[in-house]
C-alpha cells in the first residue's frame, strides 16, 4: 500500500490505524476489506495459534499451583482479581453509552451501516 508520500509501505494490523488517520473513505474501506480478507484466510491458523497460547497458559498456572490462567497473568502485577472482575463489569455496564455513540456517528455521517474504520477514525469523512 502507498503512504501519502507514495512510498510503498506494508500493510499490517499495526500500520493499519496509521493509515485510517490519514486517508479518506475509499482508502479506509479497501484497507478494511484487505485487512478483514487476509485475516479470513489464515482464520484456522490464528484459532490454532490462539488456542495453544491458551493451553499454555493454563498448563503453567496447574505446574504453579494458581486457581487459573488469569491469576497467573494479574499475579506479576500485584493485581487482585477483584480490580479485574470490576474492570470488566464497568465496560459492560458502559457499552450502551458506546453503541450510543456509534449510532448517532453513523447517522451524521449519514450511513446506512457504520464499520469499524469508521469507528476507529475520530476524523473520518465519506
């Protein structure tokens, strides 16, 4: 993908929201498609992946003696369980006001639908 330079630069899920800053509609949505295409052709390879990283984790937290794999990755931390089950609940109690939100960007920014690159970018324009 060409930056506003021109030069060539690779597409990534890093450079990804570099580009949604600086580009308009056309080029957000054929970033989104690629993004979204290449992400569906390696979907069982990211699952397997996915999944490993789980059983290893859960392994280590049984050699270790935790009560599960969350407590082993808050343990480093300090962090008690609790401040993590309050964190969740809140951003679950907070999501209508987030939907809200979306909802009234997409209706002034006159969509039908709203997608997430239209979501991600504060300065987006059709």
């Amino acid at each position: 993908m060409k930056n506003e330079k021109g030069q060539l630069v690779e597409l990534s899920h890093s450079s990804f929201s570099a580009f949604l800053y600086r580009h308009r509609a056309r080029c957000a949505r054929t970033l989104s498609r690629r993004i979204t295409r290449n992400t569906n052709r390696n979907k069982n390879s990211l699952a397997a992946a996915l999944n490993a990283s789980v059983q290893r984790d859960v392994y280590y937290a049984r050699a270790r003696n935790h009560k599960s794999a969350r407590e082993v990755a808050l343990f480093a931390d300090r962090v008690p369980g609790e401040v993590y089950d309050e964190l969740i609940e809140t951003v679950h109690a907070n999501l209508p006001a987030v939907h809200r939100y979306y909802e009234l960007r997409r209706k002034k920014m006159k969509l039908r639908d709203i997608h997430q690159y239209e979501r991600m970018c504060p300065s987006f324009q059709a």
